[in-house]
C-alpha cells in the first residue's frame, strides 16, 4: 500500500507542473478570487470594538419603556431582512414608602449586520454571519421626596454583557458536543463589563380618573472591555443618555376579571451623547404609543409583599433623525 501510495503521488506530480505553463492566468484568477472571498469571511466575522461596545451601550441603558424593536436600513439593504434588531425587557420598582429603596434589572440584546451597520457607504455587501449582543444591568437607588407628587431618585448602576458572531457561537455549540477545540471560531467573541449610574426626576400623580407618570432621567455608564476579549476588539467606550418618558392611563368604563380595563398613552424621547450615537447614526429617537392595561390585583400575583397590579399590551412607533423607523411591541407590569 504504501508503494502504491508513493507511485500514485509520483504520476500525478506533473501534472501541476504542466499545467502552470499553460494556464497560469486561469489559475491565478482562481486563487485571487478564492483569496477574495476568505478575506471578506474573516472580515464578516472580525468585531469592530468600537462598534460592539456603541451598540452595547444602547443594550445596557435602562428604557422605561422597554420593547423590541426591528430597524432596517433600506438603503443598506434591498431585502426585508433586518440590518439591526434590538430589544430589552425589565422592571424597576420602589420596595414601598417606608423603605423607598429602588430597584431596578434590565437585559438587553442586539443582532445585527456588522458590514451594514458599521459602515456608512451604501454599497457594502451585506454578511451571511451576524453579530449578537446579550447585556445585563443592574441599578441600586433610594427615592428622596421633593414634594407631592414629585421625587428625586439617584441610581448606581452596574452592567455585564457578551458579543459573539454566529461563527464563534456555532464553534462554541460543536466544541461543547464533540469536545473539538475549534478556537479560531471561538475566539472571537468580546466581553464587557461597566459601572456608572443614573439621576431621575419622577412626577407620579394617580387619581381614580386617571394616572400620570413622567420621568427625566440622565444614565452615565462607562463600559470596558476585560478577559479574553479578542485583541482588535479590547477598548472602551461611554454610554450616555438624556431620556423622558411619560404615560396617560384612563379608564375605558368597562371591567375585565371583576377589575377595571384601561386604555393607555404612552411615549419617551432619547438623545443620546456617548458613544452609542456614532454606532446607531442617530443623534436621538423617539416612540409613541398605546394600548389597554388589565388590572391584575385580584389574584394576588407575587411573593415578599410584591404583588402585580397591572399589565399592559402596547404597540409603538419608533422614529428619529436620519429617517430611521420602525415599530415595537411591549408588555409592561405594574407592581
């Protein structure tokens, strides 16, 4: 077998040989075009620090009106498919006014066209592969009282997040089921942490006629790259936030469950100053909205003295500069 192996090597040895004098031109088109395309796959799946952390620092600032939300950069794209989808789902209460110590948990997620969404020439070629984001924040307050109805609240906030391609999450399900070591797949991933805080002013005015909510409030949040981050994508970056959010609840005169049905108005506005302006290519973004709120309070849904009162089901338009649009859909509670 073996001398067979040898001679079999040995007759189709020149044949590469042969044909390099006469089709040298043909070959080199080949493995230039081979070249081109390896190169845009490392490129489609190579971060871009700066970007993955601007995008992370949408991800991990908390929104009062959380939702998911799907852009698409048709200028970037001439399909359906989304250049940018974004979401973030959590709550924040205060324990009660004996003990007004707020708290608030948010996890945030992105996924993306990483050729699209970081360039700003219309004619990239959109990537096979995507990006995610998964962050988490956490915020620690105490509600200070600065008259009726109004509040001052100052929030220490701390944030957690990971970016993978679908490349390297692909890698990291293989490696995890065959125990194969596929590490320049799964390398490249970026991981974040992040410290700051946030100062809120809140107006709550409730009356059986209806209820108003509004709230002011700036974020800082400094986020930093750590652990085995992929070199090219270690950095850091600023996500700050200027944000209203406001809310109009009213009875519609009908009940669900023995309980009163609402109708809701709702809206907020952002305008962003750290780095996540540049990432998003707007400087600010608004939503508005509405829909119907179940009261819940009846069945006693909770545990430690905290019980749901309310859920709301509401549609949202979202909107901002640079004709950038799109639509959300949120489910609130109320505790």
């Amino acid at each position: 077998m073996l001398l067979w192996g040898m001679a079999a090597a040995a007759a189709i040895g020149p044949v590469p040989v042969q044909a390099q004098g006469n089709g040298a031109p043909a070959v080199g088109a080949i493995r230039d075009e081979v070249a081109e395309r390896l190169r845009a796959l490392r490129e489609s799946i190579r971060p871009r620090g700066s970007g993955v952390l601007g995008l992370m620092g949408y991800n991990v600032v908390p929104d009062g009106s959380t939702n998911a939300l799907q852009l698409d950069r048709t200028t970037l794209s001439g399909d359906s498919d989304p250049t940018l989808t974004l979401g973030q789902m959590g709550f924040g209460f205060t324990w009660g006014e004996s003990f007004p110590l707020f708290t608030e948990i948010y996890l945030g997620y992105a996924r993306y066209d990483p050729r699209a969404v970081f360039s700003g020439g219309v004619d990239d070629r959109k990537s096979p592969l995507r990006w995610n984001n998964v962050a988490s924040t956490i915020g620690i307050g105490y509600d200070i009282r600065l008259a009726e109805n109004l509040w001052l609240r100052p929030i220490l906030n701390a944030s957690l997040g990971y970016a993978a391609s679908d490349a390297s999450l692909f890698g990291e399900f293989v490696q995890f089921r065959t125990g194969v070591d596929i590490s320049p797949l799964t390398s490249l991933h970026v991981n974040v942490y992040g410290i700051g805080g946030a100062l809120t002013l809140a107006y709550y005015d409730y009356r059986p006629e209806r209820d108003i909510d509004v709230e002011l409030r700036y974020t800082q949040i400094q986020l930093r790259t750590f652990g085995d981050t992929l070199p090219a994508a270690r950095g850091q970056a600023t996500a700050e936030t200027i944000g209203l959010w406001t809310r109009y609840r009213w009875p519609t005169g009908r009940e669900v469950f023995g309980r009163p049905l609402r109708w809701v108005l709702d809206g907020s506005a952002s305008y962003y100053l750290g780095d996540q302006r540049e990432t998003l290519g707007f400087a600010w973004s608004a939503k508005v909205g509405g829909g119907i709120e179940f009261d819940t309070g009846r069945w006693e849904l909770g545990a430690m003295g905290i019980n749901l009162n309310r859920v709301r089901l509401i549609g949202r338009y979202f909107f901002g500069d640079k004709d950038v649009s799109g639509y959300s859909f949120g489910i609130g509670m109320s505790f």
